[in-house]
C-alpha cells in the first residue's frame, strides 16, 4: 500500500517521481489528470508572464477545498489554477488565492490547505517530491541532464500494478527467454535463434549489488558483461548498442 501514512507510502514520499512529460501540457492544453501514491492530482502548466522564458508548473489536488469540483475541468491562470464550479483560484502551491464571491478580505480564505507538491521539469519530465520538508535536490542523472543529444520520450500504456511489481520484475533476468521467447497462446518457439538463447541462458551468470542508489543488476555471458543498474524506487536503466556499453542518453 503506497496511501498516505502507510509504511511504503511514507517510504516513497521521500523521493522524486515522474508524473508526466512536458510536452502533455499544452497551451492548448494545459491541464492534466494524474494519479500517483494514491492520490488524485492535477499537473498544469501556467502561462507565461512578462520577462520569462520558461512556462512554470503546478500539481495540486483534484477536487476543490470548496465543493470537491474537479480541478482537471478548471480555468489556468497566470497565478495558478481556478475551479471551475464557483470560481476559487489555487497557487501552485495549494494556496486558495481568491474565493468568489466571498468578500475579499474573507478571513477563512487564509485557513485552507489545498494539497499542493513542488514540482521540477528535467529531462522532458515533470517530477513532483511528497513527503516532508525540507525538499531534497532532484537527482540529475546523465540521461535526464545531459543537453549534448537527442531524447526521445516514449509514453507507455498505464500498467494497472502496484509499484513493486515492476521493480522486482526489472531485476530478473530469468524469465526474460521464458516469457520473450514465445509466440503468446501458440505454445511454440518463434524461431530457431530463441530457442538457441534460451539455452544460452544456462551459461549466463548474474549478479546482484547493492549500491548507493539501488542495485546494479550484471549478466555475464561467454560474450562480455552487461550491467543495468535499478535506481530505487521506480527506474531502471537498460543498456543498448554494443554489449556491454550503455546508451549515454
């Protein structure tokens, strides 16, 4: 269970993750549905103001502190996000900015908490921390930071799992000719050059080790080494080209 006030939603609070790429939040679009830890949430991307150069980003809780209207149907602003059932306003941060049509100076505006994340854009994707204060730095990895190549952002279909399953199936290399290896439902290699890397398998050794940021993941062949190391909690990164050699972005 990854909910608020559970051991691994606590846990995974700790860190940064991914809840969208960039490029979903258009002008034309500029608001997105998004659910992660258990929470309904919405990623907005604000209009530019005068002066910047850059579009700056908003995630927030869906329904409205007001009526539980949905936020992903709501109005965004240069200041923030604005419900679209009465109209209240919500900083970036979670803060009700304006609550028509309350008088302006409504004391009880200053009392409410909406859920509000920081959130970062690196690498084509918008990262959103959870957890307590204070914010700790995002991690810059070499495929998200570097700017001397091309990136290519590929948005998969959503798997309806809990986290852990794909983490423990990234550091298993076992079922990879078992499971790849077959033509679904026909119960029979797809060729030759499967059935011939599915014995290859019993001459492969793996290793696990454990490393500052998660497990780095090594298969040794007669042909060389590969390494992939799984950064906890939620990527992995595979290697490709030469064996052995990794995909510097």
């Amino acid at each position: 269970r990854v909910g608020k006030g559970t051991p691994a939603g606590e846990l995974l609070r700790r860190y940064w993750h991914p809840v969208c790429v960039s490029g979903e939040l258009t002008d034309e679009n500029p608001i997105k549905r998004v659910r992660i830890l258990g929470e309904n949430l919405v990623a907005f991307r604000m209009p530019l103001k005068e002066g910047e150069s850059k579009y700056r980003y908003g995630l927030v809780g869906e329904q409205c502190s007001h009526r539980s209207a949905s936020l992903a149907y709501g109005r965004v602003e240069e200041n923030g996000i604005r419900c679209p059932y009465h109209g209240w306003l919500y900083a970036a941060d979670g803060k009700c900015l304006e609550t028509p049509p309350e008088p302006e100076d409504w004391a009880y505006k200053n009392e409410i908490e909406h859920t509000g994340y920081p959130v970062e854009k690196l690498g084509g994707l918008i990262w959103t921390y959870m957890g307590p204060q204070p914010v700790p730095l995002l991690p810059r990895w070499d495929c998200f930071a570097r700017e001397d190549g091309k990136r290519v952002v590929y948005v998969e279909s959503i798997m309806e799992c809990n986290w852990l399953q794909p983490m423990e199936n990234s550091v298993d290399p076992s079922h990879l000719y078992w499971l790849h290896g077959y033509r679904y439902g026909s119960g029979h290699l797809i060729d030759p050059v499967q059935q011939e890397k599915r014995q290859a398998q019993y001459q492969e050794k793996h290793e696990f080790i454990p490393f500052e940021y998660g497990i780095m993941k090594r298969r040794i062949t007669p042909h060389g080494t590969d390494e992939h190391p799984l950064l906890f909690p939620c990527a992995l990164r595979h290697v490709s080209g030469e064996r052995g050699k990794a995909n510097p972005l």
